[in-house]
C-alpha cells in the first residue's frame, strides 16, 4: 500500500521480532522495512531506511528503548515510536520522550492496530506547530492488561497517594506512578490549579470559594463536593478568584 507506515521493529527477542512481524502482516496501513536485534542496530537502520515507524521494544542491553528515543527526539524529523514492552513502569518516561503509545506485551494485533492508527491519524493531521506548549496534553495511565490515554482536560481532579496520583475522570479514576508535585510542574497553570498538598483541581470545575470562618476556606465544585483548601494555597486560589 501506498500509504503504509514503513516500519522497523527493533526487540532482542528473535521470538518477539517473529511475532510482530506476524502481525503487522495481518495489519492495515503498516509495512516492515527491516528489523534490529539491538538499540545501537536500531539506530543504524532508522539511520539508513529512513522509517515512519518504531516498534521498540523498552529492555534491551548495553542501548535500551529509551536511550533510542532519547536519541531519536534529537533529530529534526524522527520516526514515529510505538514503544512494545512487557513493563508498564515506563510509561512517564515514554510519554516525555513523545512516542506515540505504549503496548503491553503480549501484544494484542487490534492494540497494535488501534496504536498504529493514532500513527496515521498524526502523520495526516495539520503539521506541527512552529512552538509546541510545554504544559502536558494527556496522560497515559495502566488499565487492566494495557495502558490507555486520557486528555488532561478530562480529568477533573488529581489526589496525592504517596508517590502515586489519582486522576479522577467523571466516575472513574486512574493511578498513575508520579509525585503531584512534579505533576503540578507539568500542568498549565491556565487549566489547573493546586489547593492543597494532596490536591489539583481543573479550574473549570470549581464553581466558588466559600468562608468556612476562623481563616478556613473551601472550595466548592460543580457537582456539588466541597474541598477544603490548604493555608499555603490560600493566596494563590483567592488570586484565581481575584481577590
């Protein structure tokens, strides 16, 4: 096909390699170019074919998948990257490194397709942007056997559990393995806003700031909640409301 993403899967797993090659075979819009065994091998050949895909697998010795993508993010007009890997750990990590989605080993040939669509779906969209924001878009967070994406402008609230957060979108909610205070330094300060240590709120969410008396001020949301907010922040949510 004409318009098939030429891909190259880079995996140390000959078995692994197998099975992808197996399946992109079985997949709309993906032709494979050529494959490495290793990170340094995988250089060379993105090097030298010029791919408009990466299927990369995370664990790899001495160059791993993300010493590739950091290597990749460097050129002027990288590939794309699928990262394939039997770890979920890594997801934070991908997402800062721009790769396009993060599939769970064993791999599932419509995840593959659903990842290889979104390649697609960027390469046809309106060209990148001169200046890209530096706040984060979306989030990708571990659900079930595969890790999902979610916008940041759905998601209403994000709770500290230890070095975890908790994004809460409507009715569901999600962990994801990151500090809210290096969350916090991430997100727009246009979008979001920090009432507490444990505690971020998606500013379009909140419907009013309410005196508890004594010094005491709660937020109060949309649906109703009533959310306390921390000294510290005090000043900076009373600013948002422009007092």
């Amino acid at each position: 096909m004409a318009d098939s993403l030429r891909t190259l899967i880079v995996d140390d797993e000959p078995l692994a390699v197998e099975r992808l090659q197996v399946i992109c075979a079985r997949l709309e819009g993906v032709s494979v170019v050529g494959t490495a065994g290793d990170g340094q091998a995988g250089l060379r050949l993105i090097e030298a074919l010029s791919p408009d895909l990466v299927l990369l697998d995370m664990t790899m010795p001495v160059t791993d998948g993300l010493a590739v993508a950091r290597q990749l993010v460097k050129q002027a007009q990288p590939p794309a990257v699928i990262f394939v890997t039997a770890h979920d750990e890594f997801a934070v990590e991908a997402f800062d490194l721009e790769a396009v989605d993060y599939v769970l080993k064993p791999v599932s040939p419509d995840r593959l397709q659903r990842a290889i669509n979104r390649v697609a779906a960027r390469r046809h969209s309106a060209e990148r942007p001169a200046q890209e924001s530096q706040w984060l878009s979306e989030f990708w967070v571990p659900h079930r056997s595969e890790l999902v994406r979610i916008a940041a402008t759905d998601v209403e609230r994000i709770d500290a559990e230890r070095d975890y957060v908790r994004l809460h979108v409507g009715a569901q909610s999600f962990l994801l393995l990151q500090t809210i205070t290096s969350l916090e330094e991430r997100l727009d300060p246009e979008q979001f806003i920090r009432i507490h240590r444990s505690c971020i709120l998606r500013r379009d969410r909140i419907a009013g700031l309410r005196h508890e008396g004594l010094g005491v001020w709660s937020v109060e949301m949309l649906d109703g909640a009533a959310l306390r907010i921390g000294r510290t922040y005090l000043a900076n949510v009373k600013k948002m409301a422009g007092r």
